[in-house]
C-alpha cells in the first residue's frame, strides 16, 4: 500500500467475529480493516508490557451479540492493568520477550527436525 493510518507499533485486538478477542503485536507502518482496534502507549508506557498483559485479559464478559459476537473499546477500555515503574515494565516485558524468541526456536528446530524424520523415513525404504 502507498499510504498507512498507524507509523508506530502497535497492539491490534480483533473485534468481530470468530476471533474476538485475540490480540497481535503490528510493528511499523500499517493500516487495520474495520473488524480491528489498535492500541498505542503513551510516552511513559512500555507498548510490549501490556501486550503481554492483554495475552491474559479475558475480553469474554466484553463480548455482545448472539450470531457474529463483537467487543467495544467502550466496554473494556475502562479495565485496569496493573503497570509497575516503566523500569520494571521494561524488566518485564524483555524477560517475556526472550521466553517468547526461545519458544520460536525451538518450534524452528522441532520443525527442520520432523522435516529431517520424514525425509529419512522415506529413503529407509528405497
């Protein structure tokens, strides 16, 4: 796309549909379809701290309409998450983060191995 509504990250949050709820890290420039709400940090938040907080939030009791089901800034924008000193924010969320690249590892490794099995399982029997 040439043009973009959002030049900074950002927390997207589904808001209609089979996947209500569920939340993404956007890095850079993006733009969001009309089923999405993005969120940014203010200056003296960590963006990635209440990402990892909003993993956990039950956006359930959020959830209105009976066929397609939607969640309203309106209704949970006024939820408290707890938010320490950005210090210990900071702390946090690169702990988090490391737990998280250690995971995407090791699902790379366990993949290139499965790939590795069945590629010696099919020349054992030639």
């Amino acid at each position: 796309m040439d043009s973009y509504k959002i030049d900074n990250d950002s927390i997207l949050i589904i808001k209609d549909g089979a996947g209500v709820g569920k939340i993404q890290f956007g890095i850079g420039k993006l733009s969001v379809i009309g089923t999405l709400n993005y969120l940014i940090a203010k200056s003296d938040t960590n963006l990635k701290y209440i990402f990892f907080s909003l993993k956990f939030f039950n956006f359930e009791k959020y959830k209105v309409g009976s066929g397609i089901p939607h969640i309203y800034f309106k209704d949970y924008g006024e939820s408290l998450i707890f938010c320490p000193s950005i210090d210990e924010q900071r702390n946090i969320e690169q702990l988090l983060s490391s737990i998280d690249e250690k995971i995407n590892i090791e699902k790379t490794l366990l993949q290139k191995y499965e790939m590795q099995k069945k590629h010696l399982l099919q020349n054992l029997f030639i």
